[in-house]
C-alpha cells in the first residue's frame, strides 16, 4: 500500500512528537522535514529529548537526510511556505509547525506548492479565516474538500472537551479557567530584558502570569460562550505536564458525583480516546506521554452550593496534541 507523504514544516517540539509518531505508520510517512536550524543540531535532538528519551534508533544527518533506522527523509532549509516545491518530494499533506501563528494565504501558499492539504498546529493570526478543529467537539469542520484547517492550542484542545460536557448537561452561566502551563521555549532562562516585563524573568525561578488566546479559541468553536468565559495562564518551573483550573457557574444545581458521572460518560463515548477520566491522585509529571489531548482529575472536582463548580484537567506539553495532529492527517489522506 502506498503511503501519503508528509511534511513537517518546522522541527521543533510537534515536529519531532509527529516524527516519532509516524515512524512505522500503516498509511502516513515523513516525506520531507523543513527547517532552518542547523541539520546535525535537528538531528541531535531528535536522537536525545530531555522529555521523552533517547530515540530507539540510530539518528544521523548525512547528505542533506535525516537518517533515523532504515528511512532517509529530506531535510530541507527552508522556513516560510512557498520556500518548498512539495511535488518534488511527492509531499501530499503539510503540517505547518513553526510555532507561528500564520495567515489562510500563508497556508494556501503549500497548496500552490503542490500539497492538497494543510494542518497549521497553531492557533490562526485572524481567528475566523481558518477553521479551528478542536477533535471531540467540532469534528464536522474536517470535510473531504477540506485544504487548510488548524488545531488551535493543546489548552484548548484539553478544555473543550470539559467545558462542552458540562454545558451540554448543566448549561453554563459564566466561567474562568486558569492554564497553569510547563515551560516554553518563548521564555528566559535568565532575566533578559523582553518587550514584556513579565516575559523577561527567569522561566525555572518563577511563576509567571502570560497571556492566552485559549477564551478567543473556544468562543469560535462555541460563539455563545462569548461573554461567558475569561482566561489567565501561568507559566510555571516543570518542563512537562500542565492543568487547566476551570471555575463554572452552571444553570443546573449539581453536586461533585453528578459532575463526574457527566465526564464520566462523556469520556467512555463521545471523548473516548481524546480524555482519559483518571481515579488516580496523579501529579503532572504522569500525564508526560499520553496520548489523549487531557487527563480529567476526577478527585479535584469540588462544587460549593449547588452551582459553583471547580474541575481539574491535566495534558501534556505537545504529545496529545500531536497525536490529534495524525488522526486529522489520517482522515485528510482518505485512508
């Protein structure tokens, strides 16, 4: 069976969770690896990850490929779409995972490049122009004749999931959720001056309050959450596994068990693959590696009188998210 090619446009965390994971696929390779970086220094990290370990084969970067085993797969410099003929490479789908937030024209650019698809692993510069897969809750957004579709952030894809059970079953009045999120590479290792007093501190010596676009992603997916919803993220010194505190006042009175069993079930059918309901007290170094988009706490739920709620959902810091990433390849190669 021939294979759909794939390519990786930037080779940073999802770029390299996506190279792993479609290393031995039934029906999707890498066929190209873009990026800018040095070669040997990509293939270097790609053979030791602080997170997830030395890669189970040999890895090397030898005449312009990416040696990893048996399979040779072109690394390429380039950073921008367009930079690529992807008909070169016999490349069919593109997943765009610089880390940028880019443009419905920048993405289209891969299609006159020769790809028919395009997965941009961001959340969109103008919300609205791309369509925003959140896998679980708005899946009809994947069409046969679809080109360009994002998968928002991995805080909204680990919230969604939660906040749709519950306003589906309680009705949802109003809610604040805080992402308390592993650190990134967009911050200092010591206090440097940035563009934002905050951004400037020392990522391992802080928790640090940062900006989300997450409330903006989920009333897209939901617009009658306008109004209802407000967000904060806090940075803190783990360099893997977050949770996101979600407060709510429902429409429905409700008590914890009625809560869990909503998730419960939500996380046996509809989320099945794409929440875990865990009865374990876990931490969030447990959740490193999982492959569904969030792990729902169910011994942190808390209500107070019959409305207020407090749920605790725990992801990853790019895996379950990239693990959405192959389902969406799958389903655009039509096998």
């Amino acid at each position: 069976m021939k294979k759909t090619r794939v390519s990786l446009m930037g080779f940073g965390r999802v770029g390299r969770n996506l190279f792993r994971m479609l290393r031995g696929h039934p029906f999707l390779e890498v066929g190209a690896v873009a990026d800018v970086a040095d070669p040997v220094g990509l293939a270097y990290l790609l053979k030791y990850d602080s997170i997830y370990g030395r890669y189970p084969e040999p890895v090397v970067y030898r005449d312009g490929s990416l040696l990893v085993g048996d399979q040779s797969t072109p690394l390429i410099a380039a950073q921008d779409a367009g930079d690529a003929d992807w008909r070169d490479f016999g490349v069919s789908l593109v997943v765009q995972s610089t880390g940028r937030h880019h443009t419905k024209e920048e993405c289209r650019r891969h299609i006159a490049a020769g790809a028919r698809g395009v997965v941009l692993a961001s959340t969109p510069q103008v919300l609205g122009e791309i369509p925003i897969l959140l896998r679980g809750v708005n899946d009809q957004l994947l069409q046969p004749d679809t080109e360009v579709i994002a998968l928002g952030s991995n805080t909204s894809n680990a919230l969604a999931p939660v906040l749709w059970t519950l306003a589906d079953n309680f009705g949802l009045r109003r809610g604040f959720f805080t992402s308390v999120h592993a650190m990134t590479n967009a911050q200092r290792l010591a206090d440097v001056p940035t563009s934002g007093f905050r951004s400037s501190r020392a990522a391992a010596d802080n928790i640090i309050p940062s900006p989300t676009n997450t409330t903006e992603i989920l009333v897209a997916a939901r617009p009658e959450f306008a109004g209802k919803l407000s967000s904060l993220a806090l940075n803190v010194p783990v360099v893997d596994g977050s949770t996101v505190d979600l407060v709510t006042e429902l429409e429905t009175p409700v008590d914890v068990e009625q809560v869990n069993r909503a998730i419960r079930q939500a996380c046996q059918t509809r989320y099945r693959g794409i929440v875990e309901y865990s009865t374990d007290p876990i931490v969030s170094s447990d959740v490193t590696g999982a492959s569904e988009s969030a792990v729902f706490d169910s011994l942190a739920t808390m209500v107070m009188g019959d409305h207020l709620t407090k749920t605790v959902t725990w992801y990853n810091n790019g895996w379950g998210y990239s693990a959405r990433i192959v389902e969406v390849l799958e389903r655009m190669s039509g096998s």
